[in-house]
C-alpha cells in the first residue's frame, strides 16, 4: 500500500459510527432546509420545473431503471449519460434522443464531465459496486443529490466515508434497493413491529454465494472500451467479458475485486428487510460466526445484533433450509408463505416513503423536492452493506469476529482487519 493511500486511510478511520448516528438524527420527516416546489404527483410537471439528471454507467441495471426517471410524471429528465464504453454511451443517446423527440441528450466517456455541469442536480450510479463510493462522494462534492444502485458500497471503510460525504454536503442520497419495501418491509414490518409475533428471537435468509478471487485469461479488449477505467480504483486485472458482464446471474458481481457476490447483491435486498422490519437497519452487527465452526455447527453464516438477535444466512443449493425472508417470534414465525396468517395487533409508527409515495424512485424524487431523508437514505444502505461485507470476510478467515463499528475494525483480528478497507488503484483514490 503506498503512503498516499495510507494517509488517505488514516483519514477515513477517523470518521466514527458515533458521528456518523448523530448526524443521522434528523428525521425522514423534517427538511433538511427549506423545500421547493411540491412534486405534482398526479400530471407531468412543467418543463420549467423538471429536475436535469444525468446517468452514471449505463449496463443492465441502468438501461432498465432509467425508464423509471424518464418518466415525466417524477419530475426528472435524463440530459446526460457517461459510460466507459462506446457502444453503450451511443445507445443511451439514441434511446433518450427517441423518448424525447429530439437531439438533446448528451454522452461522456467521464463522469467527471458530467460533474463539471452546473445544468445537472441529480446524479444516478449504475456503476459495478466497486465505483459507487467515489462517484457518490465526488457527487455530493459537486453538490449533486444521489441515487446509486445496491449494494451501496464495497468495503465497510467505504460506508462511513459514503454517509460522512452526504452529510457533510447536506445532500439528499437514496440507495436504490427498492426490494425492502416493496418485497419485504409493507408485508411484516407492522405486523412484527405491533409485536404479533412476539419478541423476534431470530431471522433468516438465503442468497447465492459470496465473493470469489477471479482468475479468468485474458482476451482481446473490445474497440472503444476505456478498460483501465472500468477497472478504476479495483486492481489491474487483464480484460476478459465475463469478468466485466453484467450479468445478473454471473460476471463482474461474483468477484471480490467488484463486488462481494450475492451475499452482498441478494442481501442488500434480503437482509436489507429483515433489519428494516425489525428496526435495526442504522445498526451493524456485533459478531460474526462462519459456517461449521464450534460456536456454529451450521451451514450457513450467523450475524448476531445488539441485544442477541441472530439472523442466520444460508447458501442457496446447501443442505441448509432455503429462505426468503423469514421472522422467528416468540409467539409465532411469519414469512411470505404466511402472511394471511397474521395482521398487526396495534399501531406502529413505521418509516415508509414520503409524501405518499409507492416506490423507491417516487420517493426519491419528492425528498429530492422537499429536501427530505429519502427512506433508503444512505445510512441504512451503507449499515446492510457493511453487514454483507462483514458475512464475507468471515467466511474467508473462517473464524468468529467480533466487529467494533465504532471504529471500524475487528476486535483483535489483523488478518481480518486487512479487509476492512481495499486499497484504491491510483488515480482512482477517494478524496471528499
């Protein structure tokens, strides 16, 4: 590790998860500053008043939730694209030229370009998860308001330094895992919470499997393919297609240079509602067990929580029972299998989208409006984050570890401390 990025470490570590809370304070409900126009929900807005958006990375993921921020009804419209590939770059053009009827869109080899613009109040990351934190935290620099893509971050150092930039620069920062909600959290979250199940003992949920090495040959790169700076702050690998594929079900998302597997992918998703229906989503565990240890003779990795709660994360195609999302009460056990079973026996007083809103990209755009805390405000995306990363490190040192959020470390664990920040390839270093 060069001096540069020791420094740069140092730095990052001095953000403590204390601060972090504190500045988190500020409820969903409450401006962050004064509003401006309310979004008019129930007909397009004025041109005059629609928000300039720009698009950071162009693959699957942002080919399809773009349609949503098109959507001339949230307010929003797509003015720029930057993408490190040629071909992506002309089709986002050509795509958002056609939905508008004109000429006007514009299309960057770098996201600093876009940044640049004093046109453009939101910015969308629909980058591999390995770019999220820099683009995010240059983003709030800029004075942009976010959206990025789950997982939100790549390492836990990186989830402090994502939720101190939106902070610092008072930015209205969603992460985009609309499955909390949307999948999980409207189903149980009333129920568990009004106590109709009890005293929650326990959760569960599976994905595939975590991050792996990657050691594909390499292969010719394609014509108008920047790949140094798809790889950015990650190492230098040679280029081969699988490595960088978008792949749902594979490519750049199963390696540990990118991604953390689908422990992250699928948790953010998975784990995400589990923590959100019990209330514990601004939270990071307190230990961590492998699979098949002495402490736990199962196949499957345990996060244990303040207070003793465990969530056990099974791998799909184990011998290990397969989950959704499952709750364990001490007055009954609910999932999506049986919903009908249960109804809340009380109120609660959940967070849920703001101004009414249904989904996460509504809500996003009122907050963004109201200059509100979005209801996948950074924080929560960052803390589910950290814990997917957290599932990964221990299942790699195959040991119990004791996680210490408030300094960001493991409790005398070296060699797991090793992951806790990833070294960042040059010039591609954060600097908020």
């Amino acid at each position: 590790m060069t001096q540069q990025n020791n420094r740069n470490n140092k730095k990052a570590a001095c953000i403590s998860r204390r601060e972090l809370l504190a500045a988190a304070a500020i409820t969903t409900v409450a401006p962050m500053f004064i509003p401006s126009a309310a979004l008019g929900r129930d007909s397009q807005v004025a041109p005059n008043e629609q928000i300039p958006l720009a698009m950071i990375g162009y693959g699957n993921r942002g080919n399809e939730i773009i349609k949503g921020f098109r959507d001339l009804r949230r307010g929003f419209r797509a003015i720029a694209f930057a993408d490190c590939r040629a071909d992506r770059r002309e089709y986002a053009k050509r795509d958002t030229d056609q939905h508008y009827k004109n000429s006007d869109s514009k299309v960057y080899e770098k996201y600093e370009d876009i940044l640049a613009r004093d046109d453009i109040d939101v910015i969308v990351i629909t980058t591999p998860d390995h770019w999220h934190t820099k683009i995010a935290v240059e983003s709030c620099k800029a004075g942009k308001d976010v959206f990025s893509e789950k997982p939100l971050t790549h390492t836990p150092m990186e989830s402090r330094e994502i939720v101190a930039a939106a902070r610092k620069y008072n930015r209205v920062c969603s992460s985009g895992s609309q499955r909390v909600w949307e999948d999980y959290g409207h189903k149980m979250v009333e129920i568990v919470q009004s106590g109709a199940i009890g005293e929650v003992k326990e959760a569960w949920f599976s994905t595939n499997h975590e991050g792996k090495d990657c050691y594909l040959p390499a292969q010719e790169i394609p014509n108008g393919f920047d790949w140094d700076r798809w790889l950015g702050p990650a190492p230098w690998r040679p280029y081969n297609s699988e490595r960088c594929s978008g792949n749902y079900g594979g490519g750049w998302r199963r390696w540990w240079d990118y991604g953390n597997g689908f422990f992250a992918d699928w948790g953010a998703h998975r784990l995400g509602g589990i923590l959100y229906i019990l209330g514990i989503d601004d939270q990071e565990p307190i230990e961590m067990l492998p699979p098949n240890c002495e402490e736990n003779p199962q196949d499957c990795v345990v996060y244990i929580y303040k207070g003793g709660i465990k969530i056990y994360h099974t791998r799909e195609r184990s011998n290990m029972p397969q989950h959704d999302v499952t709750i364990v009460g001490s007055e009954g056990t609910i999932s999506s299998r049986n919903l009908g079973n249960f109804k809340p026996i009380g109120t609660t007083n959940v967070r849920r989208y703001s101004g009414g809103t249904r989904n996460i990209q509504d809500d996003f755009c009122y907050c963004v409006r109201n200059r509100l805390r979005p209801f996948q405000d950074f924080l929560y995306g960052a803390a589910t984050a950290t814990a997917c990363q957290l599932a990964n490190i221990v299942v790699r040192v195959k040991r119990p570890l004791k996680w210490d959020a408030e300094n960001t470390a493991f409790i005398n664990d070296e060699q797991a401390n090793r992951f806790v920040v990833k070294p960042k390839r040059g010039p591609y270093e954060i600097n908020s």
